[in-house]
C-alpha cells in the first residue's frame, strides 16, 4: 500500500507563506464586509451575531480574571480558563464585525494577563494525566485552549503593536505551542501524544498550526503538518488525515467519537485552507473530510448518532458538527443537504464566514433534504477492516434503519461485540445497542467519567444484539486479543428493488466457534411494513451454549409460550460477563409450536420477532439493574432465546413491523403478528435455507450459499418444501 | 340551593320550532357557501375537506356493506358499523361542498340499507353489557352511531322524496331513538340510562335530540331536553349541564374523562345553538360548558391531560379536543386562546362550519397564546366538595406546574388518594401519577380493559406522592366508603408576587388520623428555579407507620446516606394494597444528618429533594413490577420515606429545582443541590413553622396556623431560631 506522499514533497519545496494578512483562520476581510453589509437581514446569523455580540458585551462588563491553575474538571479555574477563550473569540470577532475598539483591547489586555504568568506556570497541580498541562490538568484542555485562543488573536492581530505581540508571543504562545509540542522537563509525554494518530493529536496539531499561521512562524505550521521530524512520515495532521480515518470516512471507534474526531479536524483544515490554498486540503485524499462529514451524518438515525461502542445519546446539534457541517459547506457549496442539516437539526450558526454562508443560502431556500442511503461504512485506514453496514428503507416516508456492525475492536472506546444488529424505526430506536454506561459531567455518577458499569456490562456481548457463546464475551473481553481482529463482511447488495442484504462473518471472537450472520430487509406487498430476515449460525466443533439477545425498547406485549414470571423474589441471571448485571424476570420455553413469537409495543407500532426454536429451547426476558450499587446504569430490557450443548445452531427469525396504534383517536388495527411460522429447511455447511411464512399463504425465503462468493453461480437446494433454486451468494425469494 | 328553572319554563311555553332548513347540526347553508367560495385559500381546512372527500370517494369506490350486528367491540361487525357512520358523515358533507349527488345518493342508499334490517333486529348476540344495543353490543355505541348518522342525515335531507324519509324515519331513526330512551322489551334499561347524570345519557340525549331536530319532532327533542317525563327534573341534557360539571366546569373523574365527557356536549350545544337559539345553550350556567373546555385546557402540561385517577397518555390532539376546541371557538370567536391550541396540538380542523372558522381564523393571524394561570378547580355541582389546585410559574417561559389533589373519589374512575401532589417541570412529569394501568385496544393487554393492576396498584395510595398509614389505602381501598367523603381545601393563595401557596386536609381516609398538606411555590432571588415547600401533616391518638412516596421520573442521580442496594436477589416490599408490586431495590438510613437528600435528574435538569428525617427514618427505592405475571406495569421509580410507630409525624421537604445540563455542549453547572438543611422549628396542634436553608446563608420559612382560617389573625411563634411572625393561615418568609 502507498501512502499519498505529493502534499509533503510540495509543501517542503515551497516557503510556507503564513498568514498574509489578519484575520485569516475562520473570518476573513471579505467575509466580514459581507457579514457587516447583510446585517439584519439573515435573521439566523444576526442571532449568533447577538449572541457573540452579548457574550463579548458580557466580557466588557467584567473583570479580567485569570486564576492560578488549580482545579480539576468542572472546577473553578478549569472552568474559568474555558470561559476565558470563549471570551476572547466573542471579543475578537465583535471587533472585527463593529469595529469598536474595547472588544480587541479586552483580548489584548487578556492575552497580556495570560503572558505575565505563563512563564512561571510548571505542571499543573491536579496529577490526573499522564500528560498534565499547565493551565489545565490535562494537555487536551491546554490544546483546546490554544486552537480558540488563535483565532481570537487572529482577529485583533492587527490591533497590538509590535511590542504587544512580541511581548504575547515570546511569553505565551511561543512556549505553549512548545509545551504541546514538547512537553516540559520532567515530562516530554506532549511530544508522543503530538505526533501519535489519535485525536489528542488532531487538537494539539492544529493548535500549534493554527498559532503558527497566525505569528506568520512557518517552522510550527510544518510540524503541525508533518510531525515534529516534519516528514509526514512520524505524525502530523496530513498523515492523521491519512491515518485516522478510513477511505469511506469510517473513524474506527465509531459514529460517537467520529462526531468528536471531526472538530479539530474540520477547524484546522479551515485554517489551513485559507492560508495554504496550494495544499488543497479539502480534496486530500479524494476528500477525506468531506467523506467523514458525510460519513458522520449517515451514521445517525432522526438525527442522533447511532449507538455503537461507547456512545451518549448525542446528535446533529452537538457543537461540533455545527463546526463541520458550517465549514464543510462553506468548503463545498454544491453540498446543498448540510444546508439542511443546518436548518432542521441546529439551533445556532457559526458567528464565521462559513457560518454566514450557512445562514445566507439557508434564507435564500437553496437547502435539499438530506438524503440518506444503504451503505457499508469500511472500516481500517485501506477499509479492509470489516465495517458498519446501514440499510435504509427505500422510501424515505418510512424512516426505517437497520444496522450490522462488523468492525475492528475501535481502540479504547470499543465494546466486544460484533455481527450485532440494530434496528431504528418511526423515529424510534427499536432493536437497541446500550452505548456507554457513563453520565458525562454528573460528578455524583464516578466523577462523569465512564462508571466501572462500562466495563462490566456495556462493554461486554450480552449488552447486545448479538451471539454470545458460553456466557462469555467476544475474545475473552480481553482488549489485546480484540485489537488484533476484525470481522468480514461476506456481502452486501442494496441495489435491488425491495430486497437488500448484507452478511458479514467472525470466526475469531470465540476460538472454534465460527459467527455468520445474513440479514435481509425485505419490502413485501403483503406486510404493513418492510420485514427483516435474520439468520445468525453458530458452528464448532464442540458443544456450546449458544444465547441470542435482543435488547428492545418500549413494552413487552406478549410472548406465546407460557412463562414463569419472578413475582416476589428476582435473581441474576448469571454471574459474571455481564451477566451478573441482568436480573431475570421471567422464563419459559415453547413445547406448543417451533415459533416462539415476541411481540412488544415501541411508540405508536408493535414489533413481533418470530423465531424457529425447540422445545429445548429456553427464553428469558431479563432487565439490567442487578450487582449495580449506585444506579449507574439505565434499565434497558432485554429477550434472550437460548440453545444448550450444541455443535452448531441457526438462529433464524422474522422481525415485523406491524399495526397502528392511535390513543388519541383510539383507533388500533394489525396489532398481532402476521407471521405463522419459520423454519430452517436445509442447513448444511454448503446451504442454509430458511422460509418466514405470513397470513394469507406467503412466503419469505432467505437463501444463503455458505460457501460461495461468486455472484454468477447458480444453487440448486432440495428441501423439505420442495426444490430451491437462485443465483449468488445470497438470496430472498417472496411468494 | 335553588336550580336555574328559567330554561325549561321558555321551552315549555314555545313550540319546538324543529329544523326550518338544513343542514343545520354542524353544517349550515351560510357556512357551505363560505366554504366553497374559500377553497383554496386556507391551507388548514383545504386539508380537511381533502380528508374528508378522499373518506367520501372510497365510500363511493366500495359496495354498501351493512352487515349483521354480531361482533363484539374491535370485531368485524362492530368495526363496520363504525365505518359506516365516518363514510356517512364524510359523503353528507361532500356532497354539501361538492354538489355532486353520488354523494348524496351513497348516504340515502346506506340508510335505506339500515331502514331495511333494523326494525327486525333483537338485542344484539354478544351479551357483555347491562344495556346491550342493536347494532352494537353495547348502547353507548348506538348512541354515538345515531349521533353521527344524524350529521349525515342533516346533510341530504333536502335530496331525499317523501316516501324515502318516511321509509328511513320510520323503520330506523324511530325506532333506534325510541330504543335509546326506552330499550326493547326484555331489557328497559336504555330508559334508565337515558335520565342518568353520566356521560352515556349525554350521548343519549345527543342523538336523540339531534335525530329530533333533523326530523323536526319536538317531542323527541324535549324528551332530549328535559328527560323522559319532559320536566327537567329527572334527567336530560340540560340537568346533565347543570349536575356534571362543578360551577368551575370541572368533572369529578378528573381531567382524562372530562376529556371524553366533552364530546357529546358540545356536539349537541352546538346543534341546539343552530336549532332554537332562543334557548342561548352556550350562556347557559354562566357559559358552563366554556368552562369545561377551558378547565380541561388549564388541567395539561404541554399539552398532555394531567394524570390523576384513570387516566392515560392524551392530549389536545384527542379527537374530543378538536370537536371541542372548534365549537367552543365558533360559539365565542372572542377566545382567541382556542386558535393557539387548535394550531399548536391539533393537527386537523372538523369539515363543519366550526373547523372552518378556526381555520380561517388562524390563517389571519388571530390566534393568541394560551395563557395558563394558578386556580382551584372546585369538585362537586356545587363547588363544595374539595378540588384540584394548579399552580403554574408565573413566567411562562419557566413552564412548570405543581398540583396538589384533594377531591372526592370520581366515581368509577376514581383512586384511592387524597392530598396527593404532582410537578411538571422544563417539558416533563417530574413527580409522576401512575395513572391507569390500561393498555387500550391492546388484545393481548387484558383485551385492551383496565388490566387488573389497575385495581391492585394502579388505584392503590402507595402509587400516588401522598400518605400512606400503616401500608393501607385511602377509605381501605373501598369505593362506598370513598364515594362518601372528599378532602377540604383550607386555602389557596396564589394572588402574592413570588409566594404561591395552597392546603388542603383530609380526615376521613384513615380514621383517627388527620391529614394535611400544605405546598409552596417560592421563587426565591437566590435559588435558580423556583422551590417548591412540601409539608405533610399526620397527627393521631394512636401509633402508626407513615410512608411519604415520591414517585419520580428520570434517573437517580444519589442519596446523601450509605443504603444497601438489592445486588443479586431482589424481593418485594410488600404484600398488599399496592406493596406487592414493588421490587425494594435498595433501603437505608441516615444517621449522619437530619436532613435527607435525595437528587435525581429528568431531562436535562436537576431535582433535589431535602427532607428532615432521624436516624430513625428507613428510606427505600422501590421499582414497579413485581406480582405482575402478565407485564401489565410500566416500570417506574419510586422513594419512600418511612417513619415508624409514632402518634403524629410532620414531612417536610424542600424539593430543589437546579442545574443546567447540556451534553450537547457538554457544559453542566448547578449539579447539586443548594439546599443546606431543613428542619421542622414548630410543631404544635396551633403552629408548625419549618425552614429550609440554602448556601450563601439563605433561608425559606414556611408558617401554617393549624387551627386558624382568620386571613387577619397576626401569629407570633417562639421557635429556636427565633421568634417567627406572620399574618394569616400560611405564610412563606424568605431571607
């Protein structure tokens, strides 16, 4: 594989020019003539106006106050210093929007405050961080601090006479881009964390570049660029544009922290775009960012990121998406959706020129409805890593989403799961993924921080809808193991008219125990809605134990078997794993019929899963809550069908969506499943057949050649039903 | 008391004048003409009349099915019959607006359809209800049916021949309103049903009497009017206005059933306003059903029906709503109130003459904010038995309320709690009621029924944030024995800047034990939000166990005190009244304060909960679910504080409103509470004073005179902080 190397050769033939004039990070003089000329006639952007405008008469009626680094997190000085740098952009950009003098002499005077005593700073006292900073307790904070702090200076640079900025510079920015850079004696960790592909990077990188362009010092703009070696070869934001993400855009820990990723990403690029043009950093890579900005709101259902690994319930309106979907457009304004992503989801605009650019073509209606698509998101720097695949419903009215995820690990903030299926429907989530056990900034919940709950229970397999075998986790939940292996995805097709498939294996997760699992989503003329196919086949060697979760949201309806339900004393269903988190709150198995049938009610529609079973076969329904002291975790429910001393099984089962549930109207119609059974008809190491069949004489068959990848091979099964007969890989047929 | 007679005596005077044109129920010649002449012009009714003509054209589309009445409720037949009225009503008014007979003639058809069974059919064959009905299993539908077929009726009248009204009058309507005041022979029950105060004869009255008015037979319309015997005395829809409604307009079942008791009046006022408007129905009783519609629209947060007693999730999108709010605003086109909500919850507009003016009216601008204010919604015809008290932020933009319950029963939808409150805050129920445990039309939920939980928890006290003494209910959960008493209100304030205040006592629900409450929303200079003062009174000649349940919505956040929290086995806290079905989650005390916090979070805001217990006081967490073997429960989250084998204890809490929560942002502040103690100073038969204390040295007092209601009396309390003075029964001081 060959790494792009053109922008580094380029960049190190040429001087690197700086900024030619001020401000040139996120304004610019055009942009702020246009901003001053339309003012009070884009009503969105005179509102962040007013806002930027209040925060810096805010500023104005305050002292300066700059205290001794001291607190943690949430602290006083913590919390003062952020306030700080927020101060200074307001000042700075109402400066350079009204012209009145006090705003840039309040920056002024406070990077001043910031110069006297920042010489003297050693590490900070609170000793949290392998890599502490001085203003704050961690670097990241210092880095952020910096990006912020540049683009305030950058809009009152022309403001301070040479002795002000030698003073400020030579005092503050100097040797804060040097500390991110470097770290101080006693501790060099900066250095590492600088030039390491990891977000920490993105922030410190683009720190450093951003003050860099601003003091016109090309030296920090090129190890911004290409690592402190300034070869593009060790670090640097080209090779972690090169790096971090994948050729789909995919950032390897997932949706929730590609939201986080892309903010230092989209900021610095922006800078960098107007002071290096000749980089042409927004077509880098085929448009890597622009791909992860695409890629980033794909990944999302009615706007609220999908929940895979850790994630919190975050979506369109975090802050930084407002940062990327601004600059993206204004990088790109043929991108007409981001204008809608804007419009619908975001309360607020940047107070920049790409913020203006949002708001004006906003007003003037040019915003297109985002339109989203069944992909496969790759994971891996080459996408060769497995990935997340999203199929959409076909018809946009429906707003249906079902995912596979078939990933790497994802670093620190991955969980040990893979082949988990999630399914988000009539704006809600349906088939649900817990995401974090964390609440952020809740010092009462273990400090904010990620509550030892994430480990115990969100982390491991049974807190998702996938296989797990012998009340393990995926690789022992051991992170070396995880790390070195990632699923495959089998196959995809979402071309054809109401069928599309994808099918994705993982024969590492548990050593001899190979995981294929095929979902199909299916537009029939016969069910009220789209139905989902789901064929989940454990095979080994030895005998196992074989639990299929489903965590559901919403009421459980009805199951159609009896069931004993814990009335008076409720235990855990296991001990460890996670398990011991799941108190069990009913049981039963299902002699009667070979469909066990679950049926639950989520918002205004019911949801039945139907699946083939035994009499063997044990169902439990369990709640999460259990051996959790302090109630960290959220009560999520869950259905768990589970096969015992077992070689292989195929879970197979049929998802429907179904009814209409009207309270206000009290109107209520299809609330039953349709379903009458479904079967495994053939399952063989060659051909796994299985057929859903519905109400009124129909039938579903989901067909799967289990060894053959080639589209054009024809298969030819006979089963209990007579002969079956398709193309490829993989196949549905609907009678 | 003396009844308003006036109506009758005018009526009895005059002839029944009858129908002089038609339409005239909820269409009229004027309104038609305006209609036509608008389409195209006013967005919202275009919509409705496009609903409604697309109703018209599949009725046009489809065979005349009038099947034999065979099913029960939610069944083929009964489903039908449903059907056919909608189709009626929707072809009545098409062919009013359109002209195009087709639709004229599928109404004639259908009932002549009806004329040719009806005189042969017995009671219906599903016998389920005392009243069974013809064409439904139960009468109430019938009535409902005649109601809208009436509309229907009104609409062609002018299209049909003699012999046709004749056939259609004499084999159907006749009989079918002959059937609903006096029943069949075998089962007279309809004539009791007929005169009763209760909704059903509401109904009844209303399509009798409308039937009357589109056949021009004053007889029926008197017997409609003025009951069985015709003398107002004894049933019919006038007595019902005067016996259904207190002279504040509320209902005694509570909010969710005034709801569904709304319809029928104000279809019926509203033909009667058409018919004999000499009769001014809308003035009637000081404008009594105004004053429904408006209690019901006070009796909501965000649009949502406060939950007490009975009730389930609804809101001004009911279908009721819409009828009401269109009549309502075409009778007094002065409340401009009723626009607001008809734009803001509901998201159609009635095809009448009434659903056209709100559009219209909307369309010009018109509408003007619903504005929510404190009040005491009185209980019982004649204001005296207790009420509802609502207390609302007096600036809007804070939107909570706090109400406080102190009732009589509410008939057969009534629960067993008194001085019970609840809090609404930031878009949220905070302090919650369970309501019903009923999952309507839900097959599988108990046939969609009340399920039986609704009896054995639902209705329980321990369900509801009141008292409860030695784990029993109310009355002992006995409905005579409920139905005799109601609490008392000793008084409300809510006139004072920054203090509002309400009380309340009930004596009866556990003999020998008094109970009182008395509730203060303070808006404090030095707290973020408003402060709610909870203090609960229970004083007795003999020992007892009181329980102080809060239920709240959201997740716990912590409690101040070490508890053990149930890990791996979970049982109940109980065995009856209610205690069966929750799981003890985990339980502790408090031994190192005498102040008790408790801090959970609802959205994105924080409430803190601060009572003065002892090292004696047990609090428990508690969780819905248990002895529920069909999952008929919703899971929710309860505290219970619990004092044990004392004459009289006195609950004093103060519950915090703070914090801000943006994970968007990420920013978080005010996490925790300010709240520094709270104490009972005063406890004595004449005086109780209680303070709570907040950081920055700031105290909230809250005084009550127990034995005094002299809004005039000075009191002057020696406490051992001081000598506490105040005017009046209750007073709030803040320092």
């Amino acid at each position: 594989m060959k790494k792009l190397l053109f922008i580094p050769m380029l960049l190190l033939t040429l001087a690197v020019s700086g900024a030619a004039q001020h401000p040139s990070l996120l304004l610019t003089h055009e942009g702020v003539a246009e901003m001053r000329a339309a003012r009070g006639t884009i009503p969105a952007f005179d509102a962040a106006m007013a806002r930027t405008l209040a925060g810096a008469d805010a500023a104005l009626a305050s002292e300066i106050v700059v205290p001794e680094p001291r607190d943690g997190g949430g602290g006083y000085s913590h919390e003062r210093h952020k306030l700080n740098y927020y101060e200074m952009v307001d000042c700075g950009i109402a400066w350079q929007v009204t012209g009145d003098e006090r705003y840039a002499r309040r920056v002024i005077d406070m990077l001043k405050a910031y110069a006297r005593i920042y010489p003297s700073l050693g590490f900070h006292p609170v000793k949290l961080s392998n890599t502490p900073g001085r203003l704050f307790w961690q670097t990241l904070n210092e880095s952020v601090w910096l990006v912020h702090t540049s683009m305030a200076y950058d809009c009152v640079y022309d403001m301070l006479t040479p002795a002000e900025r030698e003073d400020i510079e030579t005092n503050l920015f100097r040797p804060m881009a040097d500390f991110l850079m470097n770290g101080l004696e006693g501790n060099r960790g900066n250095n590492k964390v600088f030039n390491k592909m990891h977000n920490h990077a993105t922030w410190a990188t683009a720190a450093v570049g951003m003050i860099g362009m601003t003091m016109n010092d090309s030296t920090l703009v090129r190890k911004a660029l290409y690592g402190s070696d300034e070869t593009g070869k060790h670090g640097g934001f080209i090779q972690q544009m090169d790096e971090l993400f994948s050729s789909d855009g995919y950032f390897t820990e997932g949706a929730y922290y590609l939201r986080y990723a892309i903010w230092p990403f989209m900021i610095f690029a922006q800078s960098i775009d107007r002071n290096m043009p000749e980089l042409k950093i927004f077509e880098y890579r085929d448009g890597i960012l622009f791909k992860a900005v695409s890629t980033l709101l794909q990944l999302a259902y009615d706007g609220r990121f999908m929940r895979f690994n850790d994630a919190l319930v975050k979506g369109y309106d975090a802050q930084e998406l407002v940062y990327a979907v601004n600059i993206a457009y204004n990088a790109d304004r043929s991108n007409k959706m981001l204008l809608d992503v804007a419009a619908r989801y975001q309360d607020w605009v940047l107070p920049t020129d790409a913020g203006f650019a949002v708001a004006r073509d906003i007003e003037r209606g040019e915003a297109q409805p985002l339109a989203f698509r069944s992909a496969l998101y790759r994971d891996g720097r080459d996408g060769d890593c497995g990935g997340v695949a999203v199929i959409r419903s076909t018809d946009p009215a429906l707003n249906s989403a079902l995912t596979l995820k078939a990933t790497s690990h994802g670093l620190s903030h991955g969980h040990y799961d893979k082949l988990t299926i999630a399914y988000y429907d009539n704006g809600n989530e349906v088939l649900c993924d817990y995401g974090a056990a964390r609440w952020i900034n809740i010092e009462a919940k273990y400090k904010g921080h990620y509550t030892p709950e994430n480990r115990t229970f969100a982390m491991q397999s049974i807190a998702h809808n996938t296989l797990v075998v012998d009340e393990g986790s995926h690789f022992g939940g051991i992170y070396d193991e995880s790390m070195k292996h990632h699923s495959e995805i089998l196959y995809t097709d979402f071309s054809r008219e109401g069928v599309q498939i994808v099918s994705a294996g993982e024969d590492n997760a548990y050593p001899g125990v190979k995981m294929r699992r095929t979902v199909a989503y299916v537009e029939t003329p016969f069910l009220q809605y789209p139905l989902i196919l789901d064929l989940l086949q454990a095979t080994s060697d030895k005998n196992h134990n074989y639990d299929y979760p489903i965590w559901y949201n919403g009421q459980m309806v009805s199951l159609n078997f009896p069931y004993e339900r814990a009335l008076t004393t409720m235990t855990t269903l296991g001990k460890d794993n996670g398990y011991q988190h799941l108190w069990l709150t009913a049981e039963g198995s299902n002699s009667d019929s070979g469909t066990t049938c679950f049926t639950w009610i989520t918002g205004d529609r019911f949801y039945s899963l139907n699946t083939a079973t035994t009499p063997q076969s044990r169902m439990v329904m369990v709640e999460t809550g259990a051996s959790d002291p302090n109630y960290n975790l959220r009560v999520e429910k869950g259905y768990i069908i589970r096969e015992r001393d077992l070689k292989n099984h195929t879970f197979f089962s049929s998802l429907e969506t179904h009814g209409t549930y009207d309270l206000q109207v009290e109107q209520s119609d299809n609330l039953t499943s349709s379903c009458t059974g479904v079967k495994v008809l053939v399952d063989t190491p060659e051909y796994t057949v299985a057929v859903a069949e519905y109400e009124g004489g129909h039938k579903v068959t989901l067909c799967v050649a289990n060894l053959s990848a080639d589209k054009a091979a024809h298969h030819s099964v006979q089963t209990p039903d007579g002969v079956v007969e398709w193309d490829g890989p993989r196949d549905v047929k609907m009678e």
